[in-house]
C-alpha cells in the first residue's frame, strides 16, 4: 500500500468533498426555506424510491468494476482495464434500462399505492430518466476509483453537483406558486441533469485516457465475465434487499407518526424534519472519511492480491483511531451548539433539538462508514451487506411497532438501537479478517477531550458576551478547534508512535 499515494489522493478528495458537501448543504437549506418541511418530506418520499430504482440500475456494477481494475493493477495487467469497463457497461446498460422502464411506466401505481401520494408521480418518471446514466457513470466512476486516480473520478462527481443544483433552482425559481408537485418535480429533474452531464464528462475524459494507455501490459485475465458477475450480483441481490427495506421504512416513517396522532402534513413536516434537514447536518463532517471510506477499497484491494497483511492491519488501525478522534470532537461540537446550528441553518429550534438528540449517534455513524470501506476493499462486501439487511429487517419491525406510540422520539431511539447493532457486527467481522487492537483508554480519552474543549467553547462565549448566528457558530469552532488540538497533543503522545508505525509499513 503506498501510504503517500493514499494520503495525497485523500487530501485532494477530502477537498472537493468538502467544496461540495457545502454546496450540497446550502442547497438543501435553500429547499428548506422553499418548500418548507413538508415538501422536503415529500421529495424524501420520491427520492427513497429514486433510490431503490438506483439500486437496480447499478446493480453492485460500481464495486465491481473498481475490484476488477484494482484487481488487474495488483497483477501489473492494467492493459485489461479496457476489456473490464466494456463488459461492465455492457452490463450497466441492461440494469440500467430496466430501472428506467419500470420506474417510468409503474410510477402511477407506485405513487398511489405505496407512497400514498399521487404527487409524487411526475417526479418519479423525471427520475426514471436518469437511470440508464447513472449505472453506465457507476462504471466509468469505478474504473478511475480502481485506479486511485481521484482527479478523474471527481469530474463526474463535480458535474453532477453543479449541475444538479443549477438547474433545480432554475426550476424552482419559476414555480410563482407553492406547488409542492412541481416544486418536487423541479428538484427530480435536476438529479437527473446531474447524472447525465457527469456521465458525458467521465466518457470524454475515459476516452482520452484510454486513447493514451493503449498498447498497456495485458497479461491473463480468464473469466472475466464470470468474474464480474460472481461480484456484481451476489452484491446487487443484497442490496436489493437493503434498499428495498430502507423505502418500506421511509413510506412507514410519515404513516406511522400519522398513527400517533399526527395529521397527513403534519407528518410528512415531521419526517422531512428528520431525513431533509437534521440528517445532512450530522452526516456533513463525514465528508472526510467518506472519501477515505471510497479510496481505501482499492488499496486495501491491491494489497490483499499480493498478501501484504501486515499493512492491512496497521492501515485498519489508524483509520479506525483517527475516525474515532474526529468523530468524537463532531459529536461534542453537535451537543453543544445543537440550538445555534438550527436557528442559523433553518431558523428552527426544533431542528436544534433533534441536532442534539443525535449528536452522540455520530462516532458510531463514522466508524461504521470506514468500517464497511474496509470491508468492501479486503472482499468482505458481501458480509458487510448481509449484515445491513438484517439491520434494516429489524428496523422496519420497530418502526412498525414502536413509531405509532412514541412519533419522533421513537424513531431516534430506533436510529440508534440500528445504528450500534450494524457497527458492531462489522467491527467484529474486521477484527477477524485483519489484526486490529484500539485502547479503550485513548478512545475515552478522546472522548473527555472533547466534551471538554465544548464546554471551554461555550463558556468562552459565555463570558464575553456570546455572538449569535453565524458568528457565533464560527467563534465557537475556532476555540473548540483550538482547544481540543490542545487536549490531543497533551494526550496523544503513544498514537503518534502508533500512527508513524502504521505510515511507514503503508510506504
């Protein structure tokens, strides 16, 4: 594993994560403040059966192609990149027009019947036509991952962004009236602007590339269509599965606080509380180990084919000790200024209030992530799925059950029940496929740490008055960042042993 290769290549992701995230945020502020929260619980509705339609279009055809790619660099075979993307696209194309008939032609009756909303119909056939692009993109997106080369996969994730956003709000901006019909139909058709525009950009880009590398060492590569579908389908049936199950939650979510009581909107404003505006709070910082979660499959990948153990287990280490200082710090942050982040957000201290009731979810949330990266790079992807079904089958129980009696503050309970349960099964199956060792002792040590530089935070603020909104936000960031680093250095003198250890076996 070359420890260089991944740190830069991590950097340069984390970036534009980061660039983009933020945008991604801000867009859904803007949604927020336009369609109000039960328009974004109407569009979640849409966009969870956009999701389980995405699912079936890619069909685990993504992961597949960065394992055969990183596969082929592994044997120094990288000629054999080409065969690999033309077969897999070749794939993509069949899953990805079924998706796009099927959701096309079967959006009335799933918009009446299953969501419950017929509303939700013109935005489910703008989606559909997305699909074809988005499992044919999955493929050129994977072979550039498989490569580690970030800079190409990031021109479709760039594009897509920019694109989805522009031209969503160019939409919106002409719907005079609170039409929430069209104003969700004005989002949908910027998601698939999105896929289409990156898609041409990565084909372009793949084009030329190929053009260069042409005449690249072939060596063996027998069964490569075997190989692929050995990969692609075993991955698509589970995630299947997992998707399915996370849409019957998503259409159990508003029915079943509408059971407790609610009405039909505001139900809907409840669940689009949660899934459109507290969620993309909790889950922005992840953006930078998201990015490591993506990069670390081929390498974990490359190494694996040339039986480099070692250096999978102190790369398993390091990312799981730096998830988990990072996660902590967020989680602390999040606690403590959970009503600030709302009122200068969304202008609403109930958004503040759920911030805070899922705040200390975080460090199992990020751990899970990079967890699951690691998984999916040393072949344990299927596990790693098998293991998200049974979360998601038990999800979808408790939801039926426990929502209709305690609305939202059942399902945050739930959140968290699932959430534990999924990280500790991955984290017992990474412990059995690699050698990784943390200290509880650092760890709460982390922990202390932070709880400790917000409560310095707030107080600092407190003394000399306090800033509200933005201000505030950033002032507070600034002395907890300051602090914690503080705390760390004081505290971490054994994990910079550990992580220097851990580069140099990388290098």
């Amino acid at each position: 594993m070359q420890g260089k290769r991944l740190l830069v290549n991590s950097l340069v992701l984390t970036v534009f994560s980061i660039l983009l995230r933020s945008l991604g945020l801000w867009f859904q502020v803007a949604l927020s403040r336009r369609m109000g929260a039960a328009g974004i619980g109407l569009y979640s509705l849409t966009a969870s059966v956009g999701s389980l339609a995405a699912t079936f279009a890619i069909s685990g055809i993504r992961f597949a192609t960065t394992r055969l790619v990183s596969e082929e660099m592994g044997r120094g075979s990288l000629g054999n990149a080409g065969r690999v993307v033309r077969r897999c696209l070749a794939y993509a194309a069949v899953f990805g027009c079924a998706a796009s008939a099927a959701l096309f032609s079967g959006a009335d009756l799933i918009a009446a019947r299953f969501l419950g909303d017929v509303r939700t119909e013109l935005s489910l056939r703008v989606l559909a036509v997305g699909m074809p692009f988005i499992s044919a993109g999955a493929v050129l997106g994977g072979y550039f991952t498989g490569q580690c080369r970030v800079g190409m996969a990031l021109v479709g994730t760039v594009t897509e962004e920019v694109t989805r956003v522009a031209v969503a709000m160019a939409l919106l901006s002409t719907v005079r009236t609170a039409n929430p019909e069209l104003m969700c139909a004005g989002v949908a058709a910027g998601s698939a602007a999105g896929e289409i525009v990156s898609f041409f950009a990565l084909l372009v880009i793949y084009a030329f590339d190929r053009a260069r590398r042409r005449g690249g060492e072939r060596g063996q590569s027998g069964g490569l269509t075997r190989r692929m579908v050995s990969i692609a389908l075993p991955l698509a049936a589970t995630a299947y599965a997992r998707v399915a199950l996370n849409t019957v939650q998503h259409m159990l979510i508003p029915a079943g606080l509408r059971r407790s009581g609610a009405s039909a909107e505001a139900a809907l404003a409840g669940y689009g509380l949660i899934q459109g505006m507290v969620f993309p709070v909790i889950t922005f910082p992840m953006v930078l180990f998201s990015s490591i979660s993506e990069l670390i499959v081929p390498e974990l990948t490359e190494e694996q084919v040339r039986g480099n153990d070692k250096r999978i287990g102190a790369a398993a280490n390091m990312l799981l000790r730096v998830t988990f200082t990072f996660s902590a710090a967020v989680s602390a942050f999040l606690l403590c200024f959970s009503q600030e982040l709302g009122r200068a957000l969304y202008q609403s201290d109930e958004a503040g209030r759920y911030i805070g009731l899922l705040a200390l979810l975080t460090p199992v949330m990020y751990m899970d992530n990079i967890t699951d990266g690691m998984l999916r790079g040393l072949g344990e992807h299927i596990y790693a799925m098998r293991v998200n079904i049974i979360d998601s089958l038990l999800s979808t129980l408790f939801i039926w059950l426990i929502l209709p009696r305690f609305a939202l503050y059942g399902y945050i309970v739930i959140l968290y029940a699932s959430e534990i349960f999924n990280f500790s099964l991955s984290l017992r199956r990474l412990a059995r496929v690699t050698s990784i060792s943390q200290s509880l002792v650092s760890m709460a040590g982390s922990m202390a740490g932070a709880v400790a530089a917000a409560v310095v935070a707030r107080s600092a603020l407190a003394a000399t008055g306090g800033a509200n909104g933005v201000v505030g936000l950033v002032t507070g960031g600034v002395i907890f960042a300051a602090v914690y680093v503080l705390i760390l250095r004081f505290l971490s003198a054994r994990s910079r042993e550990e992580n220097a250890e851990a580069l140099r076996l990388m290098r």
